[in-house]
C-alpha cells in the first residue's frame, strides 16, 4: 500500500471514529434515576425536547430541587446538617444506590442504488453492506452528588477501538440566581448553539463539520466545530430566555500550548424557557415535543491545529489557525420544527499555493458551511425530516467548490429506547478541492456517517467537474437500556 | 315518698353521668387528618404539632437505637424536658451529636453501652454519627406533648387536646407546610388536612 493510499485509509478511519462516535445522548441512566420514561426529554431519541435540553441545559438537572424528582435509592455519603459542621466535617454528598450507568449499541445497514456512486466504488462496487451494523457500543454513566455537582461520561467501544467520548464534571449555580454560571470541567462537546449537538433526527448532529485539514490531506486528526475536546467551559441561563457559554480547550494541540476559546450567545422567545424553571413538563402533556418558539445564537470560535508541514523538508509542524463566525435559528410552530445554520470558517494554513519565489506553501483557505432541517412530529414515534447540508471551500487564489447534500428521511421508535432512521443521501458538487499536484480530492465531512460527505472523483474527473450522486439508502438501528 | 330502690337508681345515674363528664374533659379532644406531602418520598419525615399550649408536663425517657448503623426510629416526637436514651446495639462503635440549637456531642460509645440527653428546649435536633456520616434521625422536640408523626400513608393523630383554641403547624426535614387555626372541643375529633411543598 502505497504512503499515499496508507494516508487515506488512516484518514478514513479516523473520521469514522469521530462519526461513530458522536451518538450520544440517550441515557437510560436517567431513566432509572428519575424513574421516569426516556419520552419525559427525548422524542426519537437522542433529540431532546424542550423539557429534555432544559434538563441538559441545567446540567443534567430537573428544574426547582433536582433531588426532590430522583426515585432511585441513594446513598448518603453525609447529611444535610454536616454543612453547620463543616469544615470540621466533610460537605455532604450522596450517590446512586446502584451504578448509574447504561449501554447501547447502533450501526447501520448501506444500500447502493447507484454502484457507480462514491461509497460503493471506494467498496468494490458493492451494492449493499451489512460492514456497520454494529458500529459500536456506548457506555454512558450521568449521576449527581448533591444538588449542584453533576457528572456525565460516555465510553464507546468499537473494532477500531475504545475511547473516552465524554468525562465531565459539572459544578452548578456556582454564584448568582440559579442557573447564571456554572462550570463544566472535563472532556466534552463545546457548546455552540442552545440545543443539544445531537439535536438532529436523520443525522448524528445537527451542525455539521468541515474537517478542511483532512480534506487537504494534511491531518488525519482535523480540527473539526463538533467534537470532544478537554477543556473548561462557563456556561449559563439567565432570566429564562438568555444563554451563554464560553470556554477554553486543548482542541487539536496536543503537545502544544492551547489558543482555543470559543465562546456562543443564544436567546429564545416563547415557549418553555431554556432552564424549564415554573414547569415540570411539558404545556401539552399529549405533545411534549411542541410548542410555538424561535430561539437564535451566535458563535464564535478560534482554533489551532498542529500538524507535519509537507512542504518543510525536515517535517516541522505547521500552524494553521482558524476563526470562525456562525449563528442558527430555530423556529418551532406546535409539531413542525426548522433549525437553519451557517457559520463561515477561515483558516491560515491549509490550501496548496505558491509562494513568490515559487515554493509551496500552506495557504489561506476558507469555508463556507450552510445546513437546514425540516422536521414534524406526525406521530410521537414517527418523524419525517429533509435534511440539507453544504460544504464550501475557497482556496486563497484558487477556485471556489461547493458540495450540497440533500438527506430525506423517516426517523422512527420502535420502542422509547429503540430507533431506526431511513435516511437518503444525495449529494451534487460542483467541483472538488484540489491538492499540490491539482488532482482533484475528495470530499469529507457532514453530520453523520451513515450520510456524510463522501463525493469523490471519478478517475476522469477535472476539478471543475460537476458530480451528483445518489450515494446510499441507510438503515440506522440504535438501542439503548 | 320515693321508692329507695328508686332513689339508688337515680344516684346511680347522676354518678355515672358525672364521671363521664369529668373523663370526657380529662380526654380532650383529637386532632386528626392527613398529610398530603409533595415529592411523597419526604413524607416519613413529617410532624403535625400544636405550637404552643400552657401547661407543665411530666418529663419521660426515649429510646433511639443504633441498630444495623441506622438509627431506630428514624424519627421520634418528644417534649421539651424529655430525655432520650442513645443505645447502640452494633458491634461497631458510634457516636452522636447533633449540631442543632444548642448542639451536643455525646462522644463515642460501643455495643450495649448508651448515652443520653435531655432537651431542655423546643426544636428539631438532627442526630449525627461522627463514625458513620450516613447515619440520620430527628429528634423533634415540642413545647407541648400535642405532636405526632405521620404513618406512612400520612395520617395523624394528636390526641387528649385539652379543649382550646390553638394553632396546628407542620414540620417537614425538607419542605415547608401551612399552620391553621384549630378549635377543639371535648370529646370530639377535628379533622384537619394539610398540604406540604417546597
């Protein structure tokens, strides 16, 4: 196998990881500990409703007196009263009677309509492939210490390998009225938007990533908007309506010092406010997923990314800096949701160009990243959405590509803890990016991986080349108890 | 002229009328109802007491054991000038205190050896082991003997009110609940249901 080809494996494999990854949310745990059905904060799981993202907003807390709600036997590591006798004692603290923890599974079933598509030529021309049905496993553990500490964690378990997705400590209400500042210390999502990063029902996610750096060849490990990073992040609620968060990470700078700081400003009016406090569940108890709503956010986000300069003769690593600018809107009228985003990405270090003395060097490269999803609540098990995504890219002196993906598809609860989503994937490009040599290159990225980007060029295909593919009917299943 | 069996009849009538009377009175009345409490996990934690009532009371000893590190019972009701005797049959040693009120430490102690108290003032005193932090009981300490705890459906009882007006209250370890002005009368049973939240 060829270094080249090597790359590419290596590469896919990665971002494979990353997309298996990501289906996180569901987590019987809570069911148990609140003694309550997993329909209380999901629809199709892992979508929340608004009951539910209040809960995730609030760290993993019910609105009013988290304790007063939990059913679950707890053991009692000191008393309410230890708090007159602190610090002669320690400050009291409890813990789940029994392991907070659950498993799930998911994976999914391709078909190839097409065999001259993308996917199936990069797999023999198959036509169908049972490859990922089961795509991994997931334990997940979420428990409180008290009122205000929480912890959620998520391990998932693949062929390619274990890994630690989430390991979060969250300290709640730490000053000020409740909810207003609360740190979250660990590894984990950096929230971008007020909604949950899974808040999709046909993809993994609901904003999706343009990992550049890959798409370039340049990383096996791009920098990529969604992903799990270590790092602290302030976050909060105030009077209801506004949230915030901001937050410091390591990003992709491992071995390196982090300059990573984002930072996301959201405000919702109407509906249930975003910490869900005056309300236990939802207005409709028949329809907890509806309700009449626009919540909007901004976001901002500076990253580094390491990796080896192909340019510099002795390997040193290059810098290439991003920034980016983006906002969502979604809007909610009773059953029917629209979620719409954009968010424009600049990086320092990426594209192929010459220099003037006509050496290669990373250039400037920016992209543009628009998704939409339209979705509607027809039965409590059954969710119909279109979803669309595009990718641009804009070399520094070269010419700008885009890649549209086009998702329709039924989401659907088999049971409140298990689901399956036919999902469509089309895609149109209007061009690829292209390498140092001017090779065309793949395209890469999205919201999952069973509809990602994955246009590749046809052996005869210029860069300019226009390509549409019908890639692949999925079948995702995914369980969790 | 009256007939002497007649007469001793009579006597026979007026007495016992009399002494049902005066039993009636010594009796009271009884305050009953139910306790509605909001989450219900918190309901064994609940006292329906009066909150003021004049009069002495003869003081008497409790018992609270320590027993498979729980204490038992979790909640007892006495009244001020009462004393509670802290038994411990673990084979482990323990220790109690309270950092309530006044607040006490009545040190360690092993199997089969105890430790009292005596609460001179009205109040809720949490007990504590040092040893073992998982360890909970209330003493609830009324000024008047007029308490009683919930039964785990959340029915109460106070019984032999003196006939009075007075105001019932309620105390809950975790919530809050509303007082109410009861009139009792000799003899009879006033119901009163009451609603506790946060």
């Amino acid at each position: 196998m060829s270094r080249r080809s090597m790359f590419w494996a290596r590469a896919g494999v990665a971002l494979a990881l990353f997309a298996l990854a990501a289906p996180a949310s569901a987590i019987p745990a809570f069911a148990r500990k609140y003694g309550t059905s997993c329909l209380t904060c999901h629809t199709v799981y892992p979508k929340l409703t608004p009951f539910g993202e209040a809960f995730r907003r609030n760290g993993y807390r019910f609105p009013g007196v988290d304790s007063d709600y939990v059913k679950q036997e707890t053991v009692a590591l000191g008393q309410e009263a230890n708090k007159k006798t602190f610090p002669d004692s320690v400050w009291p603290g409890s813990i789940p009677g029994s392991l907070p923890v659950a498993i799930g599974a998911n994976g999914f079933l391709r078909v190839h309509p097409d065999k001259t598509a993308s996917t199936p030529r990069a797999g023999n021309g198959t036509q169908f492939t049972f490859d990922d049905l089961v795509g991994e496993m997931q334990l997940w553990a979420g428990a409180a210490l008290d009122d205000t500490i929480t912890l959620w964690g998520e391990a998932t378990f693949a062929s390619d390998g274990a890994g630690i997705e989430h390991a979060q400590m969250l300290f709640n209400d730490l000053v000020g009225p409740k909810h207003a500042v609360n740190l979250y210390v660990g590894r984990g999502f950096p929230n971008i938007g007020s909604f949950g990063p899974h808040s999709s029902y046909i993809a993994d996610q609901m904003v999706p990533n343009a990992p550049v750096a890959a798409v370039y060849g340049l990383s096996e490990d791009p920098f990529m908007l969604v992903e799990n990073y270590n790092g602290v992040e302030v976050a909060g609620v105030v009077a209801g309506r506004a949230a915030y968060n901001f937050g410091v990470n390591q990003g992709k700078s491992s071995g390196f010092a982090s300059e990573d700081w984002y930072g996301h400003l959201g405000f919702k009016l109407g509906g249930m406010r975003l910490d869900g406090e005056g309300s236990t569940g939802a207005e409709d108890p028949l329809h907890p997923w509806a309700e009449n709503a626009v919540t909007l956010d901004l976001f901002a986000y500076h990253a580094n990314e390491h990796f080896p300069d192909p340019n510099a003769p002795d390997a040193l690593f290059a810098n290439n800096v991003s920034f980016t600018v983006g906002g969502a809107v979604r809007a909610q009228y009773g059953s029917a949701e629209l979620d719409l985003g954009y968010y424009h990405q600049t990086h320092n270090h990426l594209s192929p160009t010459l220099d003037a003395e006509g050496a290669t060097v990373l250039g400037e490269v920016k992209a543009d990243v628009l998704y939409g999803e339209l979705s509607y609540v027809v039965f409590p098990w059954m969710v119909p959405a279109l979803r669309v995504e595009s990718i641009s890219l804009s070399p520094a002196g070269g010419t700008g590509v885009t890649d549209w993906h086009i998702m329709p598809g039924v989401a659907f609860l088999i049971r409140p803890n298990l689901k399956v989503v036919v999902v469509g994937n089309f895609e149109s490009a209007d061009g690829f990016p292209v390498d140092a040599s001017g090779s065309p290159l793949k395209w890469q990225g999205g919201s999952a991986d069973w509809g990602s980007f994955v246009m590749a060029p046809r052996p005869t295909a210029l860069p300019a080349t226009k390509q549409q593919n019908l890639e692949s009917v999925a079948i995702m299943a995914a369980w969790a108890l | 002229m009256i007939d002497p069996a007649r007469r001793v009849a009579r006597l026979a009538f007026v007495a016992v009328a009399c002494a049902l009377a005066s039993a009636a009175s010594a009796q009271g009345g009884t305050i009953a109802g139910k306790v509605e409490v909001t989450p219900p996990k918190y309901l064994e934690e609940t006292v329906v007491y009066l909150k003021s009532v004049a009069g002495t009371y003869k003081p008497q000893t409790h018992a609270i054991d320590q027993k498979a590190m729980k204490f038992v019972p979790h909640l007892m009701v006495v009244t001020q000038g009462d004393t509670v005797k802290f038994e411990n049959h673990d084979n482990v040693v323990h220790n109690v205190y309270s950092p309530d009120n006044e607040g006490y430490n009545l040190g360690s102690f092993k199997q089969n050896e105890n430790r009292s108290y005596t609460f001179s003032k009205a109040g809720v005193y949490t007990q504590l082991c040092s040893v073992h932090p998982e360890m909970l009981a209330y003493v609830f300490v009324g000024q008047n003997p007029y308490a009683a705890a919930v039964d785990k459906k959340g029915h109460y009882s106070i019984k032999n009110v003196p006939p009075g007006s007075y105001q019932l209250a309620v105390w809950n370890a975790h919530l809050k609940g509303p007082e109410k002005s009861v009139t009792v009368t000799a003899g009879k049973t006033v119901e009163e249901n009451l609603v506790v939240k946060r």
